[in-house]
C-alpha cells in the first residue's frame, strides 16, 4: 500500500501550474498511480475551478473571458476518438508500463555505476534535473545526505532505507535533515529530481563528492 503522498499544498501548486515542470511530471505520475491522491487532487481542481469562475471581474475582464470563450467554441471540433498506446519500459527482463507524464518525456543515455543506472529526461529547468533511476538486484546507493532536496518516485519494485520499505507509488521528499542509504533486494525503477547533488558521508564513498551531480 502506498504510504508516501505529495502534500496538499504541492498538489494545489500543480493546479495553479505553480511548480518547475520536473516536480508536476512527479506528481502527475503519482496521482495516476494512486487512487487516495487522485479522488483528493479531483476535488482541489473542483474547488479551485469554482474559486476561479465564481470570483467578480472587472468589465474588462468579462470582456476578454467572453471573447476566449467565442474564440474556443469556434474552432471546429473532432469527435475521433484517438487511442493512446501505453509507453513501456524494459529492464531485468521486465515491462513496466511507465505513467503518462513521464512517458511523454525525452530519456537521454543510461550512464552505469556498478548496479546504479541513471538516464537524465531533456527537460531544461536550470539546476533541477529530472532522471530514470535503475538499481539491480542486491544493489545500494551509498549513505548520503542532500545539499538541497531529492524527490523518489517508486515506479516499479521495492526499496528501503533507515526509515522503511517502499512500495510502486510512493513519493519520498527528502533534503538535508536525512540521511539514508537505500538498497534493494530485487531491483526497483524510479523517477527521481534532484536541485543539488548528493553528499555521501561514509568511507570511500565520500570520494564520489566531486563527481556526484554527474553520477546522480
């Protein structure tokens, strides 16, 4: 069962379209994932939509409403029904049907770090970078904590860390008050945005602090 939800407020800023385009995809995805989300982002949109319509303009406003809506019932209308084939995504001899927002991204080149594999989506949002994460059976990332924050969406498999067991549809936010070192038994896929890089703070893996923003 899925335990990790996107907050009230990050889901009203999605609806006002508020939010850098890596953070919408996640919470798109979840909310197609997760049917608690979705009955709850169902009725902010009704709430927010009645805020909008409901509220008094202007004349001038009125105006510029009226003619959009002019504009829009005169464009000529389709009633073909265009079906849309699920993207899917092989790895470990697996298909997994990847959620409409991020299968509608461009995926770059899988670069490998023993089991960690990690392709960045082409969206060009400054130091935010949005990534296909890959981790093969047995595989762990090393104790990091986050110089900013780092969002896991759990797209298919399991995974744990300090704090637990994750399951497909989860939404994990952290930032610089964790630290954690997720493993997973039987390989997991997630999509994952990240503003900064990690900071590994154990042995040899603090070695990997220069080049981490290029590895994660």
């Amino acid at each position: 069962m899925i335990k990790y939800h996107p907050s009230k407020q990050l889901m009203q800023k999605h609806i006002l379209g508020e939010l850098p385009a890596g953070l919408s995809v996640a919470i798109a995805a979840h909310i197609e994932l997760c049917d608690k989300c979705s009955n709850e982002f169902e009725l902010l949109e009704v709430q927010q939509a009645s805020a909008t319509f409901d509220a008094p303009c202007e004349e001038k406003e009125s105006f510029e409403f009226e003619s959009m809506i002019d504009d829009i019932t005169q464009l000529s209308m389709y009633d073909q029904v265009v079906s849309q084939e699920p993207e899917v995504f092989e790895y470990q001899d697996k298909r997994v049907q990847l959620p409409r927002a991020i299968a509608a991204l461009k995926l770059g080149s899988f670069m490998n770090a023993g089991k960690v594999s990690r392709a960045r989506f082409e969206l060009d949002e400054g130091p935010l970078r949005s990534s296909l994460l890959h981790i093969k059976p047995g595989g762990e990332i090393p104790e990091h904590t986050h110089t900013g924050f780092e969002l896991t969406l759990l797209l298919d498999g399991t995974f744990e860390d300090e704090s637990g067991q994750y399951v497909p549809g989860d939404f994990i936010m952290l930032d610089g008050r964790h630290n954690h070192s997720p493993r997973t038994k039987d390989g997991c896929l997630c999509f994952t945005l990240v503003d900064n890089a990690l900071h590994f703070n154990k042995g040899l893996s603090k070695l990997l602090n220069p080049i981490g923003k290029l590895i994660y």
